[in-house]
C-alpha cells in the first residue's frame, strides 16, 4: 500500500512519537543522568563517522568553484544569523526569549547535504557543486556555529561561558571527527558501504536528545507556559524567515551573474539548517534547561524548510521542462 501523501516524512513521524513519548512517559530524575551520558557517547559517535565518510579530497574539491560555495557560505553563516537579528524586534512581539533564542540558534546552523544535494538533483541544477558546499558548510560549520553561538545565543542566554561552550565543541564533537578522518584510511570504505549505519546513529543520537530535552522540559512544565498562540506565532515566524532569506539568496545570485542550474544549488544549499547538527550542538553547548525550547524552533523550521523545498524544486523542474520543449519548437 502507498504512502499518504498528507504524512509528513520518516523522521518527522519518529520525532512526533518521541515528543508524545516523553510528553506521557518523561524519564525521570534518576534516569536523567544515564540518558546524558548515552546522548554524549551517541553524539561523539555520531561526529566520529562523519569524519570517517568525508574524504579530503571532498574537502580540496570544495573550493574549485569558489565564488558558489562562498555565496553559499555568507547565506548559511552571515545573512542567516543577520536576518535573524534584524527580526528581533518583531519575533519578540510574537515570541518568549527563549523561543527568539531558537531562532537565533537556527540562524547560525550549518546547511544539510543529503535534502540540500537531493533537491538541487529534483531541481535539475548542479549537483557537484551542491555536494561540495553541503559538505564544506558541515566540516567548517564544526568550527563557524559554535563561534556564532557563543557570540550570539550563549551571550545572551547566559548559560555558559564562550570558553566553556568551545571547550565542549572540541572535546565532544571536533576530536571524534579529527579521529574519523585519522583513521579513515583503514575504514574509510567500511564506511562508505554502510550508510545505514550512520542513519542509524545519526537518527537515533537526535531522537535521544529530543527526547531528554523533552523530558526535562516535561519536568520543567513547559507546555503549561507556551500557549497555542504562541507555537502559532513561531510556526508564522519559521515561514518568514525561510521566504525572506530564500529570496534574498534568489536575488544574490541572480545578481551575481550564476547560471540557472548554480542558482539552484545556492538556493538549496543556502537556506537550509542541519536537524543534526543542530540537535547535537545544543546538547553540547546549551543548559538542559534551555534546550526543549530552543530545539523546538528548528524543529518546526526542519519541517517546514522540507515542505517547501519539495515545492520549489519542482516548480524549478517544471520551468526547465517548460524551457526545453519550447526550444525545440522554435527549432521545427
């Protein structure tokens, strides 16, 4: 039997489950540490495949087309975070601090490889290029995000020093993917053969940490402080965001003389936020306390980024289509 189309996608069901999961069964105060330890070993688990599946030669080949993937890089890492400052003042009509705060978060996030590289593929743009700047913004986003948040969202939630926050970046997730690349030489094709099983990690370290943030948050009472209104508000706010920067980077590389099929790798390279990366950076770097409710804010963009995405290809695709059977007329 086929798949409703009205059903969101794999994960976003598993993350559903997990939330109601933690809403009716929270782990409690005694389970609390051991869920910390397991989500911290799943997490450098986690990094440590990553840097074993992504070659050097993926990282030298990022820069041959260097004005795309820097286009690519300012969107992810300097009008991303911008736009989310300049919308300060209207998203704190709309939303709480900590909720303004996810948003921020979400802002400073490196870009996904497979959806970005799948929908420039649907698309019909330029695939090379968007596995490379995927790729590129994941590696430097290990080193870009935690700046940017210690900067931006740390600072202003004052729950940890910078230093702290770095700290924990280097020995949680930047040493596991040293030593992946270390000893990707010896299992580096083992690797690259299992994909499954880095699915596997990867999915699984979010839905744990999604659910032990819940969880805290459960124990916190959070559902009782955020109103219906409220997640409204940060569903409204998740869509201006995504189509405001989405034409921003329409324009820009139109503006900068990219080709059709460059324009469409920028795009979908440059608006898009990492679920995992971000799942695992605020495990690392945020309160416990704090993590629910800026989770929550790149949850609902992972969701509505995807959605839209799926349109936007297509109409992409159809306008390319459109294109070829009218150059074929004219040619008759």
């Amino acid at each position: 039997m086929s798949r409703p189309h009205f059903l969101p996608d794999n994960m976003t069901m598993m993350l559903l489950t997990v939330v109601l999961i933690a809403g009716f069964f929270p782990a409690g105060v005694k389970m609390a540490p051991g869920l910390d330890i397991l989500t911290t070993l799943m997490i450098g688990l986690l990094f440590f495949l990553h840097g074993a599946k992504l070659s050097r030669q993926a990282i030298v080949a990022g820069a041959s087309h260097w004005r795309l993937h820097l286009l690519v890089f300012c969107c992810t890492f300097v009008m991303f975070p911008l736009l989310g400052l300049l919308l300060k003042p209207a998203l704190l009509r709309l939303l709480t601090p900590d909720l303004y705060l996810g948003i921020l978060f979400l802002c400073v996030l490196p870009s996904t490889v497979q959806s970005s590289i799948a929908f420039t593929a649907v698309a019909r743009g330029n695939v090379p290029a968007a596995i490379c700047s995927a790729s590129a913004s994941n590696f430097l986003g290990i080193f870009v995000s935690p700046v940017l948040i210690g900067l931006m969202v740390i600072s202003s939630a004052s729950s940890h020093s910078a230093l702290d926050a770095m700290l924990k970046i280097v020995y949680q997730l930047l040493l596991p993917f040293i030593a992946g690349q270390i000893i990707r030489n010896w299992i580096g094709t083992w690797i690259d053969k299992s994909k499954e099983l880095l699915q596997v990690v990867d999915r699984g370290s979010i839905l744990l940490v999604v659910y032990a943030a819940f969880s805290e948050a459960m124990r916190e009472g959070m559902w009782r402080q955020l109103p219906l209104a409220t997640v409204f508000n940060l569903i409204l706010a998740c869509c201006l965001l995504l189509g405001l920067i989405m034409i921003c980077i329409s324009w820009s590389s139109r503006r900068f003389g990219f080709s059709k099929e460059d324009e469409i790798a920028i795009v979908f390279c440059g608006s898009k936020k990492s679920l995992s990366a971000g799942v695992s950076m605020a495990k690392v770097l945020l309160a416990s306390r704090t993590v629910s409710m800026v989770l929550l804010p790149l949850m609902l963009f992972h969701q509505i980024q995807l959605l839209v995405c799926a349109v936007i290809a297509n109409r992409y695709a159809a306008r390319k289509e459109d294109a070829a059977k009218a150059g074929v007329s004219a040619a008759k």
